[in-house]
C-alpha cells in the first residue's frame, strides 16, 4: 500500500518526459549543422582551439601555482611560524627559534620541528656548473614530513656532511639519482663545502627551486656560517588531535612577539601561492592568455553563426510566413550555440588530457584537469557559442517574411 | 454565407514609402472569396497583386480598410495574432523555398509539426501521407538539392497542405516549371485544396492554367474587376 505514491512519481516524470518526446519536431538546429559538414568543421574547429587554449593557459597557471607550494604541503604540520619579514619560499627570512620553544607553552602544542630554509649554490657533480637549490636543515630525529618513509633516511643525516637529494630534481643538477642507484658514492659541493648524498627522496620540484636537498641542521649550519645563533626560517607545530589550528594560531599570534607570524599549513601554503599571484605577473599573463582564447572563441562562432543565420534568411522567412514564431526560430539558433559547445568541448577536453600529460612529462609541472578547471572552461565556452548565438539572432530581425513573395 | 468567407476584403488602400515618395499600390480593393472557392488573380507586373497576397496572408500591417481572413479582423492586429493565424494559411511561393538542409519529408513535417497536440510519430506519418498524395512517395529522403523544379514545387504544396490550412495562397507557383509540369502542378493545386475544402487565391500570369479557376478577378492599377474566364469553361 504505502509502495504506490512511491512508485506513482517516476511514472508522472515518464509519462512527463514521453510527452515531450512525443511533441518534438523536427531536429532544426541538428540539421542545419550537420547537413553543413564544413561549416561545422570549422566551427568545431574554432571552439576546440578556444577551449585548448583555455585549458593550457588556466593549466599553466594553476600548475604554477600548485607547483609553487609542493613542499610546503609535504610538511608534518598544523601550524607554522614565519619571519614577517620572508616574503616566499625563495626569500625566507629569520627569526629567533626562542619563540618556537615558547610556543611549547601553549597546552595544544603536542611537538615542535625547528627548520633551516635557504637556496644553495650545488654544483653538478658532473659538469661541475653551479646551480641553486632549495637546502632544508633539521633535527634528524625530529618529524619534517607526513610521509613516514623519510624518518629511516634521516637517520643517514646524523653523520656529518650528508645530505638527501631529491631524486624529481631538475636534471640540471646532475645525473645524481642514477649514480646513486647504480651504486656510486655520489660527492659535491654545496657553498664550496663538500658532501656526500646518503640517500634519494622524492619530493618535487617548485616554482622558486628547481630542485631540493635535505641535511641535518649542524650540516645546515656547516654550509652557511654565517646563519646567526638561534636563527631559523621555518618553525613547524604539531597540535593535539582534536584542537582547533585557526583558534591556536590566533591565540598564538598575540602571546608571541611581533618578530614572528603564526600561520595554519594551510595559511602557509597560501601565502606562498599569494606571493605568486599578487606578486608577479604570472596570474595576469596566463589569466589574459586564457581571455585571448575565449575572444577568439567568441569571433569564430559569431561569424559562423551569423554567416548560417544569413544564409538561411530566406527559409527563415519562410518559416515564419507558415506561422513560426521568433520565439521559436531565436531557439533554433539558441540550440545551434548550445550544440556546438557540447561537440566543440569533447575535443577540446581530450585534447586538454593529451597536453597535460605532455606537460608533466617536459617540466615536471603538477598540471592536472581538476573538476573545477574542466567545468570552469566548459562555462566558457558554453557562454561564448551563447553569447555569439545571441549576436547572431540579432540579423533574424531582417527575416521579413513579406519580402519572400 | 458572408460570414463563411474565407477572405473579405473592403475598400483596402495601401502606399509604400513615405513623404514625397510615398505611393499608393492600392487604391480601394475589394475581394471576397467564399469558402473552398479557388479565385485566380492576374494583371501586369506591379499592379499590386502581390501586395495583396502579403496583406491576406497576414505578412503586412493594414494601413487602410478592412481585411477579414478566416473570421478575423487584420485592421490594426499585432504581430503575434497575424503568426497565430498564419498557422492556418498555407503559403506557396514562386520559389519553393524549402529548407534546404532538410529532406522532403522533413520539409513536409515543418508543415505537419504546427499542428498541435499529435505525437512526432503521426505528425511523421501525416507528412509522408501528403508526399504520396502530391506523387512524391519514393523519393521522401531527397534532400531538395536532388528534386527537380516541379518535384520541388510539389514538396512546398505538400508543405502547405500539412498545416491543414483553410486558406490557400500561391504567388505564381508555376513561374519557374515548364507549362507541362506547371499545369500538373495547379491540377494537383486545386484537386487537393478542394478535397479539404480549402479556399485558394492564387496570383499567375499563366494563361494555360486558368480554366482551373471557379472565377477569375483581374487588377489593374491597383483596383480590381471581375474578368471573364476567357471563354474557358470554369470547372464546378
């Protein structure tokens, strides 16, 4: 008994949508652009460019700035403490690691990482030309990141003079990772001092560093003299399972001296991926790169669409002559738009997954097609076949159906 | 019988243009077509006709007098009560003017698919009845680039036809068939309208067709008059 309202709604939804099946018409729009085989193709053609266009330039610059913070989102961390005088990744600056251990205080504190940040000149130990790369140095025995199979490889640091190469560096640095798979000691110099890689971690290159290393903080300090005492760039804070970071951070933030800036991990990744977006001119370039597309998009399907629509005048006039409405013959070039986004989409889309794959494969860039990003492109091009339909349906206007006699 | 008239038109004046190129096409027309009659219009070239066949056809806003089509006032109607009583004239043109990208059938069924409340399957199945009424059942998935003139001209009669108008009008539609195929065209014409009980008013310069006619007007600057049939003998 109680089945039947239940079973009564999909019937009326069916019994509604027979209705419109059996009402249909003629499929106008269908017709008109596949009956055009060569106007579709160059239709097509154009949406699919806009639409590859859009995808690498919105891919490029979120890629850039995903790859902006690959290692900020490695780190064990809930919050983090910063100089306010470091601007990104690529400029940290110091601060007394006095106020990390009064950060102790805090109940919700559970563990703390003190962290060294610098970019190193490393020489390659094949061609022996120097390059910059990210050197991180801390306590060996301390968690640096959530992935656990680095805590046996940071035993390797304790000895003096090691260091761990991130095997994803650029292949700049020399063919480090193969030697040391083939079983090779591998030695360079870092800042003219000599060490030895005691093992490969896979990490990933980012915007500011081209490539990463890690070494114990002694070693750290080994290399770079010059550090003043009891300065580090980054402090990590583990809270309490259950504490809230945001409200820890806040407290945090008026306890400590002004010298420092608590951030949440994720306030941390942000700030860096801030620095490049407001900093630099990438946003402006690839977000313009992207509008060019979705311009030249726009210019394509307008003219196609208009150059249909005038084409077809006559015969628009004659549907309107047998007592079609405008309302109908606007949404017969209203669907043309919306037919040629969907068809114009599908090669852009794969054609997207193709080049993102080119893409990781060239530079190492984490560019992926995220949901976001494929819905955000297909409401592109989904407003320009629109917006150019809507243009185009200006010239039905002209269909005079009195001048046909 | 005055109110059955499919077309009733009085002391119809009409100008194009304005200010001093203003000019007057025509000058007090007056028409009555009763239903189901098949009235020939003919006269020179630019006397008006066509004008007229657009005011009929509810294509053109009356300026002046009084124009009832099917029972319904066209003096001072607006745009959207003209298309709605569009959908119960049929239109043939001197041109076919069939949607090229679609088949014969499909051009009938643009016809058909005015009709309101039948499913897509009987709409369908009306729009090949009426290609095999105009002799056109085998080629229903010609595209009109494939037809000849006067296949064509049959398709757009079909068209017409599938609306289930009750007023018919042709603008010459034998302007561009030989007069063999012209003839079997207007006799086609005129068998089907009568079988629907539909009224025509068609506008030709064609001499041979007139017989087909119950009753012939012919106009001359912009007034019409009554003409003989020619000593042709009028069919009924």
């Amino acid at each position: 008994m109680s089945l039947e309202p239940v079973r009564a709604q999909p019937l009326t939804v069916q019994r509604w949508l027979a209705g419109l099946w059996q009402r249909r018409g003629i499929p106008l729009s269908l017709l008109l652009l596949t009956r055009q085989p060569v106007r579709l193709a160059v239709a097509l053609a154009g949406i699919s460019f806009a639409g590859i266009l859009m995808f690498m330039q919105l891919g490029f610059r979120d890629g850039l700035f995903d790859a902006s913070v690959t290692i900020h989102r490695l780190f064990d961390a809930d919050l983090v403490l910063i100089s306010p005088r470091s601007t990104s990744s690529v400029s940290m600056a110091g601060f007394p690691k006095r106020r990390l251990v009064q950060a102790m205080a805090a109940p919700e504190v559970e563990g703390i990482t003190p962290v060294h940040w610098n970019l190193l000149l490393w020489r390659n130990p094949e061609t022996r030309g120097t390059r910059s790369i990210l050197t991180l140095g801390f306590e060996p025995n301390d968690p640096l990141f959530t992935d656990p199979s680095l805590a046996p490889k940071a035993r390797l640091l304790t000895q003096k003079g090691r260091v761990l190469f991130d095997e994803q560096s650029r292949p700049e640095f020399g063919p480090v990772a193969s030697w040391f798979k083939a079983g090779r000691t591998v030695e360079s110099e870092i800042a003219g001092k000599r060490v030895r890689v005691a093992g490969l971690v896979g990490l990933g290159t980012s915007f500011g560093a081209d490539g990463n290393l890690l070494t114990s903080s002694e070693t750290f300090l080994e290399l770079l003299p010059n550090t003043p005492p009891g300065s580090i760039e980054v402090g990590l804070i583990r809270l309490k399972p259950g504490s809230d970071p945001a409200a820890v951070a806040k407290r945090l933030q008026t306890q400590l001296p002004s010298d420092v800036t608590v951030l949440t991990k994720q306030g941390f990744i942000d700030f860096e991926q801030n620095y490049w977006r407001t900093s630099t001119s990438i946003g402006f370039i690839f977000t313009l790169g992207a509008a060019m597309g979705f311009v030249v998009g726009c210019v394509i399907v307008y003219q196609v669409l208009y150059s249909d629509v005038s084409d077809h005048l006559p015969e628009y006039a004659t549907l309107m002559a047998m007592g079609y409405n405008l309302i109908s013959l606007l949404g017969v070039v209203a669907r043309e738009g919306l037919l040629l986004a969907a068809f114009g989409y599908l090669p852009a889309y794969a054609a997207g997954q193709g080049l993102y794959l080119l893409v990781r494969s060239a530079t190492q860039l984490p560019v992926f097609m995220d949901t976001t990003r494929a819905v955000t492109v297909f409401t592109m091009i989904l407003v320009m076949c629109m917006a150019s339909a809507g243009l185009a349906m200006r010239r039905l206007a002209d269909a005079d159906p009195a001048e046909i006699f | 019988m005055a109110a059955a008239a499919a077309i009733d038109v009085q002391d119809l004046c009409h100008w194009y243009g304005s200010g001093s190129m203003r000019r007057q096409v025509l000058q007090g027309v007056n028409l009555r077509v009763a239903a189901g009659e098949v009235v020939l219009l003919t006269g020179p070239s630019g006397c008006g006709k066509t004008t007229l066949l657009t005011l009929v056809g509810a294509l053109r806003q009356v300026q002046q007098g009084s124009v009832r089509v099917l029972g319904q006032d066209l003096q001072g109607a607006g745009r959207r009560e003209r298309q709605q009583l569009r959908r119960s004239i049929g239109m043939i043109f001197q041109g076919h003017n069939l949607l090229r990208c679609l088949t014969a059938e499909q051009n009938v069924q643009m016809g058909s698919d005015l009709l309101p409340g039948l499913s897509y399957r009987v709409r369908r199945d009306q729009a090949r009845e009426w290609l095999r009424a105009v002799g056109l059942g085998d080629q229903l998935n010609k595209l009109p680039h494939d037809l000849s003139g006067g296949q064509k001209q049959r398709v757009a009669i079909a068209r017409a036809l599938a609306a289930r108008p009750r007023l018919l009008l042709a603008d010459e539609p034998t302007a561009a068939l030989d007069s063999k195929t012209g003839r079997e065209v207007v006799e086609l014409l005129q068998r089907l309208a009568r079988e629907q009980g539909c009224a025509v008013l068609m506008v030709t310069h064609d001499p041979r067709i007139l017989d087909i006619a119950d009753r012939l007007v012919r106009m001359e600057d912009g007034q019409l008059s009554e003409a003989e049939p020619m000593g042709l003998v009028t069919s009924g």
